[in-house]
C-alpha cells in the first residue's frame, strides 16, 4: 500500500474469534472514533467477510483498513500466513497480507519453531511491538500477554525472537462451564490467600489434572471452603502458567504484563509470589501503538 | 444386616454418575442376572431413588440390595459418609450405610487427607478389595485404575494406604467436546508412535496448559500430522497422569491396572514407557469379587 493510500487515516481493526474491535484513526494516529462487537470471525458465515468490513466503513468512515487477529486466519476472510521467529514490525510490514480492491491490509501472525515445539499467535504482536514503540516495554524483556491463550514473548533488541502459548483462560473456562468443578467457579477470582495458595501449589510442577481434582476433594471433606475455590483454581492455573514463562526466560527485569487489567493484575500477584516485578501495560494503547509502528513501516 | 438377610443372594449394584449396572449374585457369588442402563444418579429426579430401586428388583428379583458408587454420594440416594485411609474391607463393612427399610445398603466410598493433600473415591474401593480378595492384585501393590477420575492407590496389607486421584478421562472428554483441540480429537485413540511420544512429554513435568495449545500450534504449522493429535494428546495426559501415580510410589513391582480393557491397555503401555510392568486387571470381576469380599465380612 503506497503512502497517499493512508494519507486521510486509517480503520484499524483487531478481528478476534468471537468479538471485533475497530478504531477510526487520524494520519497523525490519534483515535477518533470505535466501537466493539460481537461479530468475530466465527459470527461471520461464508463469503459474509465484504460485507462484514463494508459494515465496519459504515460505521467508522470509507478509509483504508489495516486488520490484525483471527481475521488473518484459515477461518478468517484472507489467509495471512505465520511470519517465523525472529521477527520485528519490519518483517510484519513487508508481509503485510494485501486485499487490494478492498483497500485492506492483514497483519500476520507470527510462529516459532524449534523442532521439539511449535507455537503460532494472531493478534498479539501487533501489541508487543506496539509495547516497544510507545515505550511501554523496554525493547529487550519478557512480555506476558494474559487472555484466552496466554503469551510469554521474549523480546530482544524490539524483536520477538520467542514465545510460548498456555491455554489458562480457555482451560479455566472449560472448567467453569463444563467440569466437575464448575458449581465451584463461579464466583469471581480476587487476589488474595487463596489465589496465592494456589499460584505457588501450580507454580510447584504437579500435573494440573491431579491438583483440579484436589481442589473438588478439599471442599467435599472441608479442607476447602466453597467460596475460595474460584480463586484457588486460577491460582492454580496462573501459577503452572508462571513457571512455564519464566523457565529458560531472562531471569532478571520486570516483566510487561500486557492486556486487559482485570487479567494483568492476577499475572502481576502471581509474579510477585515467584519474586518478579511485573509492569502492568494496558493492551488497547498498546495495540494503537502497534498499529502506528506498522503504517510507518509501510513502504 | 444380619446373615439370614443374604442367605437366598444379593443384587449388587455399581450406580455411578451417568451409568448403573447391576448384578443378581447367588449364595456363592456367582452372577446368575445382570444389566447395565443409563440411568445413573444424574437421570433419577429429587425422590425418584426408590422407585429407581424398586425397577432393579424387578429385573432382577426381590433380594436385598448392596450399592457401591455415587448412589452414596450428596447427590445420590442416602449420603454414606467417606471412610479415612488407611482403610480395608473390614472397615468398609463396618461403616455400611444401611437402609434397613429398603432391605439395602451402600458402601461407603474412601478419603484420603495428608493435611497438604485431599483426596476422595466411591465405588473403586470394591474393586480394589475384590482383586486383592480374588488375588488379581498382591496385597501390598500399586494400583491405577483409569477412568473419568483416574485413582492410583497404595495397598499395603490388602488395605488402602493413600490414593491419588487424576481426572485424565475428564479433561479429555472437556478437550474433545468444548476446546480449541476439539476437531482433532474426535479420532479414536491407539497406541503408537503418536501416543508414545505423548507420553513421553507428558512425563516431562511441564504444564499440560502449555503442551495442549502445542499440539495445535504443530498442526497449524504441519510439523504434527492432524491424524495423530488424538493420540498424542491422550498421550500427553496419561503420561502427566503416570507421573504423578509414580511418584512417592513403590518403585518395584508390577503395577496393577484394572478397569476397561480398553483403558487398561493405554496405561499398560504408558507404564511400560515409565520402565514399569503392567498387570491388567478387568474392572467387573474385581467389583463382584469385593462384592462377595464385603457380604463375607458383614456381621
């Protein structure tokens, strides 16, 4: 896409499984105007993608889209493929899925590969190098990025060189929905004894499907109070998710925390219980950031 | 219940969460009658218990009844409180919930709690006295037996020591109907290559949040063939879950897997991946054989 092409501004939407979000931004890439959804990709049936995006232009403008997320996925509107690690916005840039007649572009995931373990994520890197560029996140460290499917992103020199994904939102939730234990994950989780009990139980390497049943046990024989299991349980979670992140990770700095707050305040407690200081980064900011870096990395 | 009550046979019912089956046992123990329907506790309304019980008399005779199972359960028919570990077939007898009214009794289902750990079981406690009774099982032996709640217990002395419980069937379950991993699941699972490895990177000790979103990543990426993903990821849970039922186990001797040969078969060949033998063992004949076990031990 050619510069004049942004000149007026741009729609910047981050097209996730089940919700969308889109932004209306000056050439300047000040926000002046959004809105949020429930059309994710899976709300949009077969060759509705057109019409979907001609739906975001109503809403926000007819200006040049720039897109990031599932939209970029096999079950997307266009296959944006992995770009592999290490990769920086550059690379993003340069890969750019373009939709020309639509004046839209794609972002592409990124995918890491190290021959024992393969990882792929859509969406989050426009955030971490976002992080970078506003100067959220030093442009070397290790970026946790909590959600559905959590991120652990090493970052050097504003480069993603690696990361690892752990599906704790989605377990958490299989749980809550469809377990033995979801008349007990209810309630909401707050930091506090519980939560941090069970950070340092999952932080101590047990497997996850013997330590859940415990949780249902304690509370049948009264080890464990009803109301604190929600709590308990996503320590549990959060913690063997820690451990993950942090093993073969730098060792020393803060880790960015990045996301929505209601989640980056669980990961920064339970850093702290293992001892690291977290810095706790709103997503969306960083997600505008990275969405700036990237138009001025366009050609 | 005294012993002229038993002198004419027994109905010996195993009435689990979503399954009942049912056996007419004559004087000596041997089944002259059976039948299994899915009219576990979940399908029996609020006071449907005894017209639920009066349907078994009437398939099977007018003989007292002996319940192992759920049926004992906050949510089954009269709640037979847990018996602590360490616990044997003489103490299970003794703390028979009786229902004297209905001519019928439930065995009471065993806990475990080491102050740090809790732990819980209902109706494998039969079978694990039955095949120490029949001598499928040495009195003093490590015994795993798969299922929803997989439970792997310590018998010394033909009496349970502790016992771990892992919910390996469960999470595959959750994972095959509601996750991400969903569409590669649906193939059955086999013992192979796949499976193996599985097994061998469940033993690894990382967190199973972590290895379930890899095995997609490796799909999406070609580097795991979509075929082979039930497999590996069963693999993957039964490794972690073979981990845990070693560890703090007795390190010799055969290793006692009893349940549905379908089952047992996984375990046996996980086990072996360990370095450990394997005596399958199938499920049924333990449970009558503790069934005749306990009506010998009733006062």
């Amino acid at each position: 896409m050619s510069e004049p092409m942004w000149k007026n501004g741009i729609i910047a939407v981050d097209w996730g499984t089940t919700n969308r979000r889109a932004w209306r931004l000056d050439r300047n890439g000040h926000s002046e105007a959004e809105f949020e959804d429930d059309q994710g990709i899976t709300a949009i049936k077969t060759g509705g993608f057109p019409a979907a995006v001609g739906d975001v232009r109503q809403r926000l403008g007819d200006l040049p889209l720039l897109m990031a997320g599932m939209i970029g996925s096999n079950r997307g509107w266009v296959e944006a493929p992995y770009v592999p690690c290490p990769s920086g916005p550059a690379e993003l840039a340069r890969k750019l899925q373009q939709i020309p007649a639509e004046r839209a572009a794609i972002v592409p995931g990124l995918s890491y590969h190290n021959g024992a373990r393969a990882d792929v994520m859509r969406g989050e890197e426009v955030q971490l190098f976002g992080a970078v560029a506003a100067g959220f996140s030093p442009p070397d460290a290790l970026v946790c990025h909590p959600g559905t499917h959590n991120k652990w992103a090493v970052l050097e020199g504003g480069r993603v060189t690696s990361f690892r994904t752990v599906m704790t939102g989605e377990m958490f939730s299989l749980l809550s929905k469809h377990s033995i234990l979801s008349q007990w994950l209810q309630t909401s989780v707050t930091v506090g004894e519980p939560f941090l009990a069970g950070v340092r139980q999952g932080m101590g390497g047990e497997a996850l499907t013997a330590e859940l049943f415990s949780v249902r046990a304690g509370v049948l024989l009264g080890v464990r109070e009803a109301h604190e299991a929600a709590s308990f349980t996503s320590g549990l979670l959060i913690g063997a998710d820690v451990r993950t992140g942090l093993a073969g990770a730098p060792d020393t700095g803060d880790v960015i925390v990045m996301g929505r707050p209601e989640l980056t305040r669980l990961y920064a407690a339970a850093l702290a219980e293992a001892g690291r200081e977290a810095r706790e980064v709103d997503g969306e900011r960083a997600f505008l950031a990275g969405i700036q870096a990237l138009v001025k990395e366009l050609p």
